[in-house]
C-alpha cells in the first residue's frame, strides 16, 4: 500500500484470506531460554527469554484470482497466452507449496494442504469459510471431517445458488500437475 502517492492506484488481481481453523483450538505457550556461549564468565542468567503462542489445528483458506482483471490492460495485457498462462502456474503451485517463514524452524511448520478444491469460473469470488462457521467435533482428528464438511456445504451452496465451474478440481483425487494444468488450461482462448 502506498498512502502518499495518488498516481499509484493499480487493484489487485488476487486476494487471499486469513487461514482459520476449522474447529476449536486452544493456544499453547512454549517457553524457551537461549544461552549466550560470549557472554563474560561473571555474568550470569540466561541470553534470552521469552514465550511463544502457538497451536496445531486444521486450516481452511481462500485464493482467488481475477483473471479478467489479471490480464486486462493496466497488468498482464502485454504477456502472451503462454506467458500468463506460466504465471498463473507458478501463483497456484506457490499458494499451495509455499510455506511462511514465520518460526519454521521453532515450530517447523512444512506441511502441505491434505486437501484443495480449485474452481475456474465466472462470476464474484466465493469463498467456503462458512462451512466452518459450526466448528467440526472430531475425537479422532480434524482434518477428514474438515474436508467433509466443505464438501457437504460446497455441494449445498451449488445447488441453492446455481453454482457453475468451467473446470473443477480436486487434490488428492487428482496431482498437483493436473490439478495446475486443469485450471490455466483454455484460459485465453475463450
């Protein structure tokens, strides 16, 4: 964002929503010393000290792309089919596979989505946040019957609102290479 120059007014083809959890989850506090091996023999204690909040649970995020916007003539107009069609590979394979940074190595945080649903279609975005807005109960883990119950709701908002993608995709039903090329395929050409 740039508040002091008006010249800069370029939206944003894509937009992203914050990861929730899909059930309760709880915070858990780590508590860590740190020893400094310079620190001179008189002195005494720990380097550093602090805490941590942290949790495990199962997410749910939303990415959507405007491809209408994405290519129009104030962004990608120049690329061609092939070029726009290799950075919108790239976009979906780094929203899926990358992982933040943010305490990787406290926390090691590497895991990859067990599930995505990826839609090509027209219309206003659509996120599915509210299939989560009863959290999912599970005594037995969260991440089976997260992914039922955004299938459960998606499958219900479909048939209530007429819901229509040119191309529908699922991981794992299918790799990410299909998954990819499902998606960025006949982009352009309609």
């Amino acid at each position: 964002m740039v508040a002091d120059d008006p010249t800069l007014t370029l939206e944003g083809a894509a937009n992203f929503s914050h990861a929730i959890s899909t059930h309760k989850v709880s915070n858990e506090i780590d508590f860590f010393s740190a020893v400094d091996d310079l620190k001179p023999e008189d002195s005494e204690g720990a380097g550093h000290i602090g805490t941590l909040e942290f949790n495990s649970a199962c997410y749910y995020r939303y990415i959507g792309i405007n491809i209408d916007l994405l290519s129009d003539k104030d962004h990608l107009a120049h690329f061609s089919k092939e070029e726009l069609d290799k950075v919108l590979d790239v976009f979906i394979r780094a929203c899926l596979q990358a992982i933040p940074t943010a305490r990787k190595n406290s926390m090691a945080g590497y895991e990859i989505p067990n599930y995505v649903l990826g839609l090509r279609r027209t219309g206003q975005p659509l996120s599915l946040a509210n299939a989560f807005e009863k959290p999912v109960k599970s005594n037995d883990g969260y991440v089976e019957k997260s992914v039922q119950a955004l299938k459960e709701y998606f499958s219900k908002i479909k048939g209530i609102w007429g819901i229509r993608a040119d191309v529908e995709r699922e991981i794992p039903t299918v790799g990410i290479e299909d998954f990819v090329k499902a998606l960025v395929g006949g982009i352009g050409n309609e």
